[in-house]
DNA sequence: TAGTGGTCTAGACCACGGC
DNA sequence: CCGTGGTCTAGACCACTAC
C-alpha cells in the first residue's frame, strides 16, 4: 500500500460523513509523515489533485489550507506548495491538564490532595475569574506526581456557579478536566500563563522534598471556555530539577491589524 | 461613525487589491474591538453579511473562519456565530527577536556585545542545525539590556551558508532578525524552545549584575525557516527578577490524526 | 418549518513565476 | 506563454437548532 505513487489512487469515500476536505488533508498528511513525499519537494497542484480525487479544487484547497496553518507544507503562488519538514510534534504545549501533559510524556501522574474547599477567593483569584464579591470558588490543592516523583503543588480555583455539585460528584485525586467535561460539559479553550522563577520555600521543600531556596518555576494560569468566560485560576510551583516547559512559537501571520 | 448599527455599511472597495474577505475579517473585527458587539451577542447570519456586503456566502465565510481561528468568535452550527470575548493580546509570545519582544513590551533594547566570530559548533549545535563536521557557523555572544537593564546572556549560532557575509555587514550591536530579513530575504517561521530554570553562574551574575546563585531562566532554542531548515541555535539565560513569559495556550482543534 | 452554519460544485478571473 | 496558487461567484444540499 506504501511507497508507490499511484497514478489513480483509492476513491474517497462520499458516503462515510467524514467531509471531503478532511479526508483529503488526512491522506496527505500520510503521505508526508510516511516520507513518500520528502522536505522541499513540491505537492502535486490543487488542479492536478482536484482532477485525481474527483473533488472541485475549492475543496482541494481548503484541505491545503489546513496543511500551512499547521506549518507543515507552504505555499507559492505561482511556484507551488512544497513540504516544509516541519514536523508535527505531539509534546508541544497546548492547554493541558496535569493528567494530561503526564500521559503525553509517558508518565503515570497522580495526586495528594492537600485541601479541597468552598471558600470566598482572594483578591487575585476575584479579578482574574471576574467575580462580584459575593460569589465563591472551589479552592483545590495539590501535590502532583509523576512516576511517584513530586513535581509541583498546585492551587487551583474554580467559580461555584459554574459546576456547583463538584463537591458531592468529584474524586479530587482524579483529574479535573475530565471530570469537568465529563458532568458539566465543560471545555476550556484557552489559557493564559505566566512563568516566573523563584526559589522554594520552608513548605513548598518539604511537600516537593527538595531543599530550601532551591529554584522552582512558578505558574499563574487563567483558563477561558469558548465564549470568554474564565473558569479556572491557577497557582503553581514546579520543581525546577525535575520539570521543563517546552514551547513551539509560530511567526503570527500578521493578516490583521491589531487596533491596540 | 462609530456606535450606531448600520443596514447599509459603506461597500466595500473591489478596486483596492485588498481581498474582500481581508476587508470583510477587518470590518467585524473592528466592530467587536469597539465593543460594538458584545461578549455572547450573535454576529449576524452569514447570508445577512453576504447580502449586506454584496459578496457570495463562502467569501464571508472566509472571513468569517479567520476570525475563529484567532478564536474571537466561535461558530455553532445551527445557532449562529458569537462573540467570545477572548481578546487579542498583542503581548503574547509568538517568534520574536529580543529586539521586537523588547520593544512590543515597550521598553527600549540594547545589547554588548562579548563575542562575534565565525568558529567550528560544539556538537549540540552540530546537531540542532543539522551540520556536517566540517560545517561553521556564527557565533555571537551577547549580554541584552532593557532600559539599560541587563536582562539576559544570549549566544546565538547560525550556518555560515545561510547568511555568508555576515561579519562584513552586519553591526552584531543591531537587531539580527532585521539584518537576517533585510538582506538575506530570511525569515524564522517556527521557532521550538525548552525553557528550563537554574542558578546563575559567578560569570552570569557579573553580567547580569546579579548575586550568584540566584534563580535564572535557562532558553535552549532552534529557530527553522519556512521549508523547516534549522536557522539558529541559541541558548540564554535570562534573570528571574526581571524576566516573565507570557504565554497563550490554545486547545489544538483535534482535526487530524496524529500517526505515531 | 424556518433559519443557521458546514460542505461542495463548476466554473471564473487574477497575480505571480519560470520559460 | 503556461502552470501555479489566490480569490470569488451563485448556486446546491446537508445537519443541526429552535420553535
């Protein structure tokens, strides 16, 4: 099935649901990552392709489309659209959870739950979620584990009003994505991070068994769900020893104006 | 001009060069950034946009698509699009020289300059350039200032082929990136970063004017091109005191399977 | 049933690059 | 000149939501 360019490949299949564009982007994509088309060389044309797949080049185009957006081939007017070599890491830092980052790594995370509460929020954790001074927050915290190893104690708060049963449904040692999703439907879509250093303190050593006035990373997060509300603020120190962040900055396609 | 909904918005200009659906992407997000519209309120159906603006429905889809995917609005089929009230910081992380970065934080960048020669790599950067052992590169070593404040030691190592005449004209107290674009017609698309924390060093802390031992950021990063040929290799160590990342994480839209 | 977004078509014209 | 990607049209049908 590999390796051999086929002239007259396999049909695509009009009748799986699956659109047209998604299934186009997903052979190339294979044919890509399976090395039979190699970095620089050129794609066929979106007419010749078009031709090929027996689809309009307006949707052979939208599944191009998808391919430069993710960096892995660029197009040229004029010249053509080339393999950019670019590869599509899995570990490149999206909003995550714990549990998840953990897995992804390929280590078995779990957690000790140092609190967990209904309280009125700080100041900080107020501004940040946007909340009156009425209104509450779960206050979660933890030390996190990966392989048996502490990596870092987290505090984590969530506004009341917007999973009010966590308290009787939630397993805190569990993941709270997950559960998130799972009970409330809850799916956060961005996240916005600070990173700082700082050394550990008396208690942050103690819970992380490392010594005093080690460096640590420290985290500020606020997490947003699609339509902009803020639904979780996040403290965290990590271990500076055991723990790295590692990013994948893309050059903003600068197609906007950003009126300040 | 401003504040009022207008049936009849002024048409838009077909002869100017500016794709329509770059003018119609502008317009909505002017009308969002002035508060116009409003977190949570709908944007008009996409058949009302296109009748209004007097395009077909899939040039405002364009459009509309864009949008999404700087995530300002959101789609829900059957509903309509909707505001998200996620805002386009203009701070957040993307490939940026220290020069830019600086200067988008608005505060004025220079930089000493320790070391500027042509040398054989060590083998980490052999290897994240993908050299050949008998390949050179540049390498420049510089102690970066905001506001006359030392904010980090950087070494930065580029292939001699990339950039030949390097040393002959670029002045290594200026912005690299700019001479990179200026006169090589280069620019770093993607830039992958492992950022981890440490101790600053006795050399670093005179640098940095900084007591040793004190908490640093340490950069390890790899800059690519377009065609995802390696550019750069740099390793920094920035102080923890007066240096923060800002990042924002945006949940990957899970379109496509990711073989191995 | 009516309105919405999502996909798709079969063309068209343009700008650009290389010959 | 021709082939390329980029934009655009005027429709079509579908899936989904809400009433």
């Amino acid at each position: 099935m590999n390796g051999m360019k086929r002239p007259h490949p396999s049909p695509l299949d009009r009748r799986s649901g699956i659109p047209l564009y998604r299934q186009i982007q997903q052979r190339l994509l294979e044919q890509i990552q399976s090395g039979e088309l190699r970095q620089g060389e050129p794609l066929p044309s979106i007419q010749r392709i078009a031709a090929l797949m027996g689809v309009s080049q307006m949707t052979v185009r939208q599944a191009v489309k998808s391919l430069c957006d993710l960096g892995v081939i660029y197009s040229r007017q004029g010249k053509g659209t080339f393999i950019s070599g670019i590869k599509m890491e899995r570990d490149f830092r999206q909003v995550l959870s714990f549990t998840e980052e953990m897995k992804v790594r390929g280590a078995t995370p779990h957690s000790e739950v140092l609190s967990f509460q209904i309280q009125m929020p700080n100041q900080e954790t107020r501004e940040a979620l946007g909340l009156g001074d009425k209104d509450k927050v779960f206050c979660l915290r933890r030390v996190r584990y990966a392989d048996s190893l502490p990596m870092g104690v987290e505090t984590s708060c969530l506004p009341v009003h917007l999973c009010p049963n966590l308290m009787e449904t939630y397993d805190p040692a569990t993941s709270l994505y997950e559960e998130l999703a799972e009970q409330y439907g809850i799916q956060v879509t961005v996240t916005d991070e600070v990173i700082e250093v700082g050394k550990a303190s008396a208690e942050e050593a103690r819970l992380l068994q490392i010594v005093p006035k080690s460096p640590i990373f420290l985290f500020t997060r606020v997490s947003y769900l699609e339509n902009g509300m803020p639904a979780e603020h996040v403290k965290s120190s990590y271990q500076g020893d055991r723990y790295r962040v590692v990013n994948r900055l893309m050059r903003a396609k600068r197609e906007l104006a950003i009126s300040s």
